[in-house]
C-alpha cells in the first residue's frame, strides 16, 4: 500500500476535540461499561392541544441508530389535546408531520415537549416549549430555524441539482458553504439564551448535515465548510493556558473549518442523527476506503456484501462504532441483497460483535429475515381497502402476487408510479398476476386523495402505523418503497423484489415472469 493510501486511510480514524453535550455524557465510561450500557431505552412525553383539526391523529418519525427512523402517532382527544409516552434511546431527531411538511427538532430521554397550535392559522399559532427552561430555549430555537431556513434551503437543494452540470464546483461550493454560514450565525445569534452544550449540539449536528451536502455534491475532498467572519460578526472564543501562556481558542471546536467529518467519535455516534447519517454513507463511499478493501479482497473468495464489513475494520478505531456501522451494514443488508450472502457475514461477524444492544438487533433481523427466505410460506396478512373492506394474502392464492409498499410522502415510491405502473400493470393484465399497493406512511384521507391523483390501479391497501403496523413489522417494510414477490403457491419469491422500474425494462424475462413459469 502506498503512503498516499495509508495516510488518507489515517486520517478517517483521527479523534478530533469534541464538545460535551448536555445529555447522557458517557466520556468518563470505560469501554466494557459503555458498551454494556448503550441502547438503553428511557422515555420522551410529546403533549399539548390543537384547534380546528382535520384529522383524529397526528404522525411523526423519529431517528434511530439502525433503521432509517421509526413511525409513530399520537391520537387526539375530542377537545384536541393529547399526551402520550414514547421509547427513545438517548437523543434523537423528530420530524413532526404538521402542516403537511414536517419540522424538524432534537429530543431526548425525560423530555415533556409541548406543541400548541391552530390549524387555521399554523404558523402563526404554532408553539414548540419543554418543561426543562434549557430545553425550552432549543427547542425554540428549532423553530427558529425551521422558518428561517426551511424554504432557503429547499430551494437550494433544487438549484444544485437543476443547474449542477454547470455550477463549477467553486461555485457549488459557495453556495453551500453560504448557507451553513448563515445558519451558524442564526444558532450563535441564540448563544446568550443557551447552555454551552446545548448549541454545541445544533451546531455539531449542523456541521454533519452540512457535510452530507458536500458529499452528495461530491465536493467533500475539495471543500472544508468554514464560517465567515466580517468586521461585524466573529466566532466567539475562550482563553486557556499552554505552556503557562495564556491563549485564545474557539469555543466551538466544530467551528474550526478542518475535516471534522473524518472524525471516530463516540460522542458524535450516540448523541448526534446526521453524524450516523453523514458517516454511514462517507465511510460506504470513501474513495481511499473502497481501494484498500479492494486490495485486502483481491484474493480472496468472498461475497460483496463482505465489503462493508472490511471497510468498518479499516476506517474505525471504537468497538462501539464499529459495531454500530457494521451492524447496520447487515441488517439493511437483509433489506436489499441476497439472503444468502448477507447470511453468510452475518454468521462470520456474530461472534465477533461486543455490544449487546447491536448484537441483539443482529439476531433479530436476522430471525425476521430467515422466516422470508425464497420458498418458504409467505406470511399472511389482513388490511382494510379503499371501499373499507379487509382484504388478506391468502385470498390471492394461485395466483403471483407482486406487493408495492410505498408512501404518500415518498418521493421515489411516487416516481415509479407515476412512470412505470400504467406500463407495468398493463403488461400483465390478463395474466396470474395481482398487484398489491401498500400505504404506510398516512392516514385514509391522504391515501384515498393519493389513489385518485395518481390513478392507482389494482388492490389498494393502507398500512396505518408503518413499523408499527403487524404487516410491515412481518416483511421487515423499514424503508420505502419496499416489493415483494410471491409465488402462486403462496410461497415467498423475493421479499426484496425488483422496483417497478427494473421489472418494465425486463418484461418477458424477469422475476415476475419466473414466477408465472413455476408450478
């Protein structure tokens, strides 16, 4: 391996000076006791009151250390308040779907948010509080950001990728860096109402969001986001002593405008979402990663789904990271790839995992995983229709059965219906073939709207609660859209089939047409 190659592979595993967060600090841990303790489960309170409502319920996702986020709903009462308890491990990202959008904002173990608002009149009414004052002042904050930055950035996202061919990547990266700047200012703007550790947690996160900008725009190895400073605005700065000397420093280390991205961190991992994010797709996509594993695989006889494996143990130097990325690498894994292949580093890496919690959610999935193996009985399931009627699996016997799970708020689900479904359904209209669509992500009245919008045609069905849901806890439906095939037997095909998209570019000779050949 060349010193290039060593030396940019170093650099991935280099701890950076960390700001302590207000919640769950484990620094003072040794590794044994912080990784026993990890993934232990507390509890958040969401409460409060709205006015003039249009549904009985309200839905949020929330982050989460394996899946992409989990699906939850909080019921009205008949005066529009409500209160209800929900499992959180340590702090998480909320994304409160209200005023059909969805507003972002950090919670954490023993928090009781508070959220008031009118229908009517929502940003106006809209209230977000704690019953913690610190807790309070974030969360305000939050709010903050979201009506100042919501639109701005939006917008942004739609110029890099309409005018992206050519932007130079200067250019680009102005326009990202601006806006980073901008928002930074906004949170330090909010310093004198804060906790040190509080801002140094919108900030951090702030920093990572950020950098998956830069890394979607693949401007990560050109770029390093730097706050700008004029005669009117200055990071703030702390004195402290080196050698007996007196010196200034930042107060907010993340602000330093080096490659913190490239950071092992612990404290990241546990309290910050877009560090888990950023870090899942950097390390997956490092170009230095990828060619030392391709060089430490050229000889040897393993599957790809070994990849992520061997770039985990080539990039980090934590247990606690390692086994959260690897983990995570495996399970989605069961969501994606042959069974047989991730089956095989799932046995390779069990033994090898050293953190309980991940450990258990190994063993999970992968028991969830092996009940939907190709020829084993496809489990059965019950769902209400668009005309209220409940419709099971076992009722389409006999015939291949090709289930949909997708989402009215999910972009790439709407996408293939809009453009491969007609084609597709079309296609096999007058064979064995019966097309399931599964609504997960909202309630009847969007889902009914989104039918006749998109002109969904074959068996309409809502899955309300998402990971909630028995049937989408039954297929594993953690993202979206999620297909599956089944044979007429009533046996499974492929619990991770082809998208629409695949299967219309294929039609004669794909999985659909395998399943109408078998007996």
């Amino acid at each position: 391996m060349n010193a290039a190659l060593k030396y940019a592979i170093l650099l991935v595993t280099l701890l950076f000076s960390t700001a302590v967060f207000a919640q769950n600090n484990n620094s003072t841990k040794s590794e044994d006791d912080l990784l026993t303790s990890f993934g232990k489960e507390g509890t958040f309170v969401l409460k409060g009151k709205a006015k003039n409502l249009k549904d009985k319920f309200f839905e949020f996702a929330m982050t989460s250390y394996l899946q992409n986020n989990d699906s939850y709903s909080v019921d009205f009462n008949k005066d529009g308040s409500f209160e209800k308890s929900f499992p959180i491990i340590n702090s998480q990202q909320l994304y409160l779907y209200l005023n059909d959008d969805a507003i972002t904002v950090t919670v954490a173990e023993g928090d009781t948010v508070l959220l008031n608002w009118d229908e009517k009149s929502f940003e106006k009414s809209f209230s977000l509080n704690a019953i913690n004052a610190d807790r309070a002042k974030t969360l305000k904050t939050e709010w903050g950001i979201y009506q100042n930055f919501r639109k701005p950035e939006s917008e942004l996202r739609d110029q890099l990728y309409k005018e992206g061919e050519t932007l130079s990547a200067q250019a680009k990266f102005d326009l990202v860096n601006n806006m980073y700047s901008k928002k930074v200012k906004f949170i330090l703007s909010k310093d004198g109402i804060h906790t040190n550790s509080s801002t140094a947690y919108l900030l951090s996160n702030n920093y990572f969001s950020y950098a998956s900008w830069l890394r979607s725009a693949k401007l990560l190895d050109r770029f390093s986001l730097k706050v700008t400073e004029d005669s009117i605005f200055k990071l703030p700065m702390i004195e402290g002593q080196i050698d007996g000397k007196t010196s200034k420093f930042l107060l907010y280390s993340i602000l330093d405008g080096s490659d913190n991205y490239k950071s092992c961190n612990e404290r990241y991992l546990i309290d910050l979402p877009e560090y888990r994010e950023f870090m899942f797709n950097y390390i997956r996509f490092a170009s230095p990663i990828n060619r030392y594993v391709e060089e430490t695989q050229k000889n040897s006889p393993t599957n790809f789904s070994f990849k992520d494996y061997y770039m985990a143990k080539a990039a980090f130097r934590s247990t606690l990271v390692e086994d959260w990325f690897i983990t995570k690498c495996i399970t989605s894994g069961f969501d994606y790839y042959p069974f047989k292949d991730v089956e095989e580093v799932y046995n390779f890496y069990l033994p090898q995992a050293k953190t309980p919690y991940f450990k258990n959610a190994l063993q999970e999935k992968y028991n969830l995983a092996k009940n939907l193996k190709p020829g084993l009985k496809a489990p059965d399931f019950s769902l209400p229709d668009d005309k209220g009627k409940t419709v099971s699996l076992g009722d389409f016997k006999g015939k291949v059965v090709y289930i949909d799970f997708w989402g009215v708020g999910c972009g790439p689900c709407i996408y293939d219906i809009e453009n491969f479904e007609t084609k597709l359904h079309g296609h096999y209209k007058d064979k064995e073939v019966v097309f399931i669509n599964v609504c997960v992500d909202s309630g009847e009245k969007a889902w009914k709207n989104a039918i006749k919008e998109y002109k969904l045609t074959g068996v309409n069905l809502i899955a309300e609660g998402w990971t909630k849901n028995a049937a989408c806890k039954t297929y594993g439906v953690n993202g979206i859209p999620h297909y599956v095939i089944i044979n007429k037997d009533g046996t499974m095909a492929n619990n991770n089939a082809p998208r629409m998209d695949e299967l219309s570019g294929s039609m004669g000779n794909n999985e659909l047409d395998a399943a109408l050949k078998k007996n």
